[in-house]
C-alpha cells in the first residue's frame, strides 16, 4: 500500500488556489474575500484540534468518551442549523427541533451500520463510530436546514392560504401539504443530486481519499455506495422529522396557525 504524505509546503500551495479566489472577490467587489478567509482559518484550526482530540479518543477506546465527543459534534450541528435558517422559531424549539431530528437520525443510521455492516469491537470504537456520525451528521445537517428554512419562510409568504384551508375545515397536514412537500424536497434534493452525478460527475471525498491511500478502487467503492446509502437514510429520516415537528408546532391542537410561535431571523 502506497501512502503519500503531505508535507505542510503542500498545504500552503493548495491554499494559493483559496487566495486567488479571494483577489477574485476583491476585483469584482463581492465582498466575500473576509467570510472566505475567516472560513479558511476556522477549518485549519478546527480540523487541527479535532485531530488531536481523535488521537487520543482512538487511544482510549472509551464509550464514555465516544458518547461525550458525539453529543459535542450533535450540539455544534444544531447550532449550524439554527444560523442557517432566516426565519426561526420562538424559544428553544429554534434550536431544539433541528438538534432533536439529527439526533434521531443519527442515532438510528450509526447504531445500524455499526451493528450490522461495519461491526467493529468493540462496537463503539471511536475509530470508526465518530468518523461515520460526522459524514452523517454533515450531510443530514444540510438537508434538515434548508428544509426548515423553506418551510418557516413559506409559513409567513403563505399564512392567507393556510389559514383559507384550516377555516374551511381541513385537518393541519392538509393545511401545510403543498407546504410540507415543497420543504421535503428541497431538503432532500440536495442528497438526490449527489448520488445521481457520483461517478459519471464527480468522485466522491471519501472514495478518493481511499484511493489515494492505496485501497482498490472497488473496495473504495463498496465503502462510498454504503455510506451513500446511510447518508439518504438519515437525512430522509431528519428532513421529513424536523419539517413535519415544526408544522406541528406553527398549529395547536384545534387546528389554529400559531405564528406567534414563529419569529423573523435576526439580521
């Protein structure tokens, strides 16, 4: 097996490419060239610090640890869902509802593929439990944002049709239906996407990273179709979890719109 190491001259070359974009933003007034920096930075800095916490949580092999680094990882996806979303709602269903359906989510696809395909031993090896939850949580986390943020904007441009459907009787799923389908698939749109061009379009990161690694291709390919497959699960899973909790939560039990319980995102 062939490994290529990659020294830190390597690294500061690639990142000429990320500097040739920011002038690019600089000449035609953009104004992206400090998100794109200050983005830049966080990533050498988080990617850095998390590989020295995966060190030693691969040397401890602890199912306490393994559980406190995946609440870590759950809690700062929440947060992402939260800042991606221009209208938000009220109180810490904000933050909650997000954070809950990636939970779920999570917790159901992971336990899965490292109970039946992967099976390490033991079961919770950080090795191989944190990598699979970050891919999961990554790409579910995506798919739950911009479905809430279709749904909750679509709330507030559509109230007179709703609230048309629920005076004339109509239960609240038939209310939000139009409303609900928009949002799921804009949530999951993005997954179909990615899987429809993998291959033909693009090769896939963790696919190439095996093969740069030395893997065959093949084998590098059984593990992309499989995580592929985990990936749609979960944001099937928290997409149509989330979107359909927060219909719930803009509706009382008498079947109101309640867009008290929604706020605009502050700016």
């Amino acid at each position: 097996m062939n490994f290529i190491f990659l020294g830190y001259v390597d690294l500061v070359l690639a990142s000429l490419l990320l500097l040739i974009s920011g002038l690019l933003s600089i000449s035609l007034r953009l104004g992206l060239e400090k998100p794109l920096g200050v983005a830049a930075l966080r990533m050498v800095v988080q990617l850095t610090l998390i590989s020295w916490v995966l060190k030693e949580l691969f040397a401890m092999v602890s199912p306490w640890w393994t559980a406190a680094a995946a609440l870590l990882m759950l809690l700062f996806a929440g947060r992402e869902v939260v800042a991606r979303q221009r209208r938000k709602l009220a109180g810490l269903w904000t933050y909650g509802l997000g954070t809950a359906s990636m939970m779920l989510a999570g917790t159901i696809v992971t336990g899965l593929v490292l109970t039946t395909q992967i099976r390490p031993e033991p079961w919770f090896d950080p090795r191989y439990a944190l990598p699979i939850l970050g891919m999961i949580l990554g790409n579910t986390m995506n798919g739950v944002s911009l479905g809430l943020d279709r749904l909750l904007t679509a709330v507030g441009r559509e109230r007179v049709a709703v609230e048309a459907r629920l005076a004339l009787g109509h239960h609240r799923a038939e209310a939000f239906r139009p409303l609900l389908r928009d949002a799921c698939r804009t949530g999951l749109m993005q997954i179909v996407n990615s899987m429809s061009a993998m291959g033909l379009v693009f090769l896939p990161g963790m696919m190439t990273g095996q093969i740069l690694a030395g893997i065959e291709p093949l084998e590098a390919v059984k593990y992309q179709i499989l995580i592929m497959f985990l990936i749609a699960g979960a944001n099937g899973i928290g997409v149509i979890v989330a979107v359909f909790a927060a219909m719930r939560r803009l509706t009382d039990n008498r079947h109101r719109l309640r867009l008290d319980h929604l706020v605009a995102a502050q700016d």
